[in-house]
C-alpha cells in the first residue's frame, strides 16, 4: 500500500475541507453557555421552552465552560464579573462564539454613568453578534442565532481568532478597566 | 397576641427611661425611630437585643456632606412583636469611625465591610473590615459619598462608544422588499416554517 504523502498546499486543502464539514455540523447543534448577568436572560426562558423552541435550531444549554461553543452575555456587566466573565470565556474550548444581549454590552444602556459597570462589552473579549434592545423581544433574540448560524456559514464569525492575534490589545483593555485579571476571593483562597 | 401599639409604648418607656434621646419618631405601629449620641449605640442595641430584638437587619449609612457628618442607621426587628426599631447616630465624616457591634450581633460583620467599601467608615473590633467585598481593586474615594462623580469616574475608566454624528438616509432605494424578507423571517421563526 502506498504512503498517502501531503504536500503543503494539500494539506491546507485538506484542513479547510475538515473545516467545512465541523462548521456545518457545529452550526447546526450550538451549545450555548448562559453568563445571565443582567434582566435581559429573561428572553431566554421563553426562547428555549415551547413558545419559540430553541431545540429546533440545534440549541441547548450546557452546564460547563470546557463543553460550550456559545457565551451568552444577557446584560450588563459589572467589573467584578467581567473578571469572572474573561475567566469563563478563557476557558472555553476553540472554536467559540460570543453573543452580547442588549444595549448594555452594546454601550452601557442605562448604566453608562454607573461606576461599577463598563460600557462596551468587544473591548474586553470580541463579539459576534450584538442583539440591540433593552430589553431585546424573543423574536430578535432568536433572529440573533440565526445571524451567527449564517456568520459561521460565511466564515465571518471569527472572534476566537481575533482574540488570538489582538490578545495584547484586549489585555491592556482589560487591565485598564480591572487593574488586575486574576480572581482573589476570600472563599477560595 | 399582644397590641401592636402597646408595645411601641414599652419600647418608648424602656428607650426613654435608659438613654438620652435626642429624637424619638414613631412611624407606625410597627416602625420606630430614634436618633441617638454615638456612644449611647452598643449600650441601646444591648438593651434591645435582651429585649427580644434578636435581629439585626441592617446597618446602613447616610452622608451627609454639607453638615460634615454620616449617619449610621441601625435597624433591629422583633419576630414576636413584628416591630422594627431604627437606631441613629451621628459621626464626624473626615474621620470616620464606629466602633463594631460585632460582640452584639454577629451578622454585622459583612454589613460593616459594605459600609467601609461604599462610605469609607471604619469599624475597629471587627477584624476584617477593611477587606474588599463587593468593590475589587476600587482606587477612588468611597462611591456613595456624595461627592464622588460616577459619571466623571466612567468616563475615565471605560471606553465610550461614540455616536454617530450623521442619521442621514445613505440609501434611498426601498426598503419595501427588505422589510417583507425580514417579516417573512420573523414569521417563520414564529411559526416553525407552518403557514
């Protein structure tokens, strides 16, 4: 039998063509990952129960970080869980997604003078798809999915690889804001 | 069962006969006040605690920046009498300190900490005062003083997304067909593609 022998731009053939079938199957069965920070996670009670059914676009919720392919970011976000947000999203597995509900993550809606609350979610961490609202109906929210399936279909959904060759820029964004990264809880330590 | 009011009654005796009030409100029947001197605090919260007022439910602040002075706001509850009793005092606001009711009612211990966090008061006694609870690495005066500008703090500290400065119309062709798409969108999402 004879050795298979890949030249270079074969195996980027290759590559892109295994690519294309994960994304289709990744596509279509998205594990989404509920950061429920704020009022807008109220949307998704009825976008996952029988009213609009999330299940039908291949959508479901998962417990764990490590397992989830979507961040959901309902709302605003305090700095001290910004820090824990950056801990989550870091921990996610490649390739991942961020959605950000609301106008909250969008500039801060009605918290923008607050001095807890940051303003805009995509200096920190990059984000796919801003769902505008405050809050957002469930139509929208799911009209929002159905954007990141057709982003991930067109390749344009490429905030994990921004977040790679940017990673300086979002960390001096995000020490700016938080002064440090690292979580220091007194019930852990 | 025992009357509501006559219980407000004994209380004001008891309050009355003990300290030296400076103000005494009764709100309703299951609320009253008293503004107190800051060393008359441990002592009234002791009384009431061997009184029945098992409970603490809250210790709060008010500033006051125009009289140079916060206000501790103590607020014990009765579960047999269902009668609240706030206890206020005055302290001096450039140098902030009450000493800890932790011996009194333990449950203070992580009101203290809020109160150091969001108004700077010190409370020596409770071992753990100064440690961040709800504010990490906060590097500004006290956020719910009242000089402290939230909105100038924002502002320095976060990026702002700038408005757009021109609503002008760029595209002037219909928006007929778009719209019909996207309601068309919207129903199928609606009803899971069934006409």
């Amino acid at each position: 039998m004879n050795s298979t022998r890949f030249t270079e731009r074969n195996k980027e053939e290759i590559d892109r063509k295994w690519w294309e079938i994960g994304d289709y199957f990744r596509r279509n069965s998205l594990w989404m990952l509920m950061y429920c920070t704020g009022c807008c996670a109220i949307e998704l009670p009825p976008a996952m129960t029988s009213v609009y059914d999330m299940e039908r676009l291949g959508m479901g919720p998962m417990a764990t970080p490590r397992q989830a392919d979507v961040l959901l970011v309902t709302g605003y976000l305090s700095l001290k869980t910004l820090r824990r947000l950056i801990y989550t999203y870091e921990q996610m597995s490649e390739p991942k997604y961020v959605v950000g509900f609301g106008s909250c993550t969008i500039n801060g809606g009605i918290y923008h003078d607050s001095h807890a609350v940051i303003n805009r979610l995509d200096q920190y961490i990059p984000v796919d798809v801003y769902v505008a609202g405050c809050m957002p109906n469930t139509e929208s929210v799911m009209n929002g999915f159905v954007d990141l399936m057709d982003l991930m279909k067109s390749k344009k959904a490429d905030g994990w690889k921004r977040y790679h060759t940017n990673y300086e820029w979002y960390r001096e964004n995000q020490i700016a804001a938080l002064g440090e990264v690292k979580v220091h809880d007194e019930f852990h330590e | 069962m025992t009357n509501s009011m006559s219980n407000v009654g004994r209380i004001n005796t008891l309050m009355g006969k003990n300290f030296s009030l400076i103000d005494a409100k009764i709100i309703d029947q299951y609320q009253v006040s008293y503004v107190l001197k800051k060393d008359d605090i441990h002592r009234a919260l002791s009384v009431l605690k061997s009184n029945g007022f098992r409970q603490l439910s809250y210790l709060s602040c008010v500033d006051w920046p125009n009289d140079h002075e916060i206000e501790m706001v103590y607020i014990v509850m009765n579960w047999d009498e269902a009668l609240h009793i706030q206890l206020h005092a005055r302290i001096d606001r450039d140098n902030p300190v009450m000493d800890s009711i932790l011996p009194i009612y333990p449950g203070a211990k992580y009101y203290e900490r809020e109160a150091h966090e969001f108004f700077g008061v010190a409370f020596p006694g409770n071992p753990d005062y100064d440690k961040q609870l709800i504010l990490e690495g906060w590097d500004d005066i006290p956020p719910m003083r009242k000089d402290f500008d939230p909105r100038a703090y924002s502002d320095k500290k976060f990026t702002k997304r700038d408005p757009k400065e021109n609503f002008e119309v760029t595209d002037k062709t219909s928006k007929r067909p778009r719209q019909e798409r996207r309601e068309e969108r919207a129903n199928n999402l609606r009803t899971g593609g069934k006409k």
